[in-house]
C-alpha cells in the first residue's frame, strides 16, 4: 500500500527541512520513498504563469534570503478578476493532480511525499468571502486526500526573517487562511511553531502511530 504525506505552509515556515528529514529517515529504514514538487510536478501551465505574474504585477522572480530580500508580487495580489482566475488554474491544478496520484500510487514507492499541495493554491483566496468556500468545498471533494496532511505553522515574523519575499500583512493573513483551510477540510494537520527537533518527534510519532510501518522501519522515534 502506497502512502501519500503532504507539507504545506506560508514561505519560511521550514517545510523544506522536515520534508528532507522525513525522506531520510524513511530511506534509512529501507522504504521506497518519492518526493513530489507541487509547483514543479503538478501545476499546470508553470513557465506560462511565471512569466505573465512577472510581467502583468511587476514582482521580483527568484527566492528571497535575509542577505537578498525581494518584493514579490504573485499570489499576494488579491483582486477579484484574478481570484477568478485563479479558480479555473486551480480546478486544473486539481485535475492535474488527481492524474498525478493515480500515476504515482502505480510506481513503486511506499511513500510519496509532497512538497506542497493543492491546499497551499487554496490557502491564497480569501476564505472569508461565502464564493471562496463555497470553491474550495467543491474542490475538496475531488482532490485525492493525502493519508497525512501536515501544515507546518511559523510566527510570521520569524518565517520572514528566514524567508523576505512577501508582506508581514500577507504572511499573517496567509496563516490565518491555513487555519481556515483546516478546519474546512477536517483532515489537516497544523503543526504548531516549535524546535525543528520537535516538528520532526511530532511527524514520526503520527506517522508511526498510524502507519503499518512501525514494525518495519525500527527507526527510534526520538532518533
């Protein structure tokens, strides 16, 4: 049996670190594992849509460090006409990814982990509008439900900080879509800021606790 994780979360919130965490850990204990970029692997239209964000909003392109900030204008634009947009590009992001998950749960791995998810294309609408639910609702129901599906939450201070590409304004206004996101799908687990150490005790234990691979794997939990 195929097991699917997800990592999502605003930019800066160290998902990147638990996802090569989880991925060594489970090769260590001799599991097939494959890692999926969302934004790479499963979108629909990339270079279009980077090119056109760049051009129509003018945003700088790259990743942003504390030694190089940038100003990034993409999907902290929230005007009406392109949230529409947004929801046909998302609704064939959704269909992309349903493809894609067939496909990998015939590959050969035991574990698929991916790097972010449709929910973080979700979190970027404004979830307090009646329509915005009314969509990812929809959505949702189509939308292969990882087996794990864990946000990993960040002051927002603190994930600018490691991560300047967007407005602090943003990045709590993004938090606070995931934690809307959460309790509409049911199904997402949000990590709470903490020590990458105890993110990483917290993900094992719940993929132990849960998964058949707690006899397999002899992989010490605190490890």
């Amino acid at each position: 049996m195929v097991t699917t994780v997800s990592f999502s979360g605003m930019d800066g919130a160290g998902k990147s670190s638990q996802i090569s965490e989880l991925e060594a850990w489970l090769l260590q204990a001799g599991i097939r594992v494959q890692t999926v970029t969302f934004w790479d692997d499963i979108v629909v239209f990339r270079g279009l849509r980077e090119s056109m964000s760049h051009r129509i909003f003018k945003g700088d392109q790259g990743i942003g460090s504390p030694e190089n900030p940038l100003i990034r204008r993409d999907k902290n634009v929230q005007a009406w006409p392109i949230n529409c947009l947004r929801f046909l590009l998302y609704a064939a992001d959704a269909a992309s990814l349903a493809l894609q998950v067939f496909r990998l749960r015939r590959s050969g791995s035991e574990f698929i982990i991916f790097d972010r998810y449709i929910y973080d294309e979700l979190a970027n609408l404004p979830l307090s509008h009646k329509i915005a639910r009314i969509f990812v609702r929809s959505l949702l129901r189509f939308v292969p439900r990882p087996d794990y599906a864990f946000v990993i939450d960040a002051e927002p201070k603190a994930a600018f900080a490691r991560k300047p590409e967007y407005p602090l304004e943003f990045l709590h206004r993004n938090r606070e879509a995931y934690r809307a996101l959460a309790a509409i799908s049911g199904t997402i687990t949000i990590l709470d800021p903490d020590s990458i150490p105890a993110i990483q005790k917290k993900i094992r234990q719940q993929v132990l606790r849960e998964n058949r691979t707690q006899e397999s794997s002899g992989v010490p939990v605190s490890q």
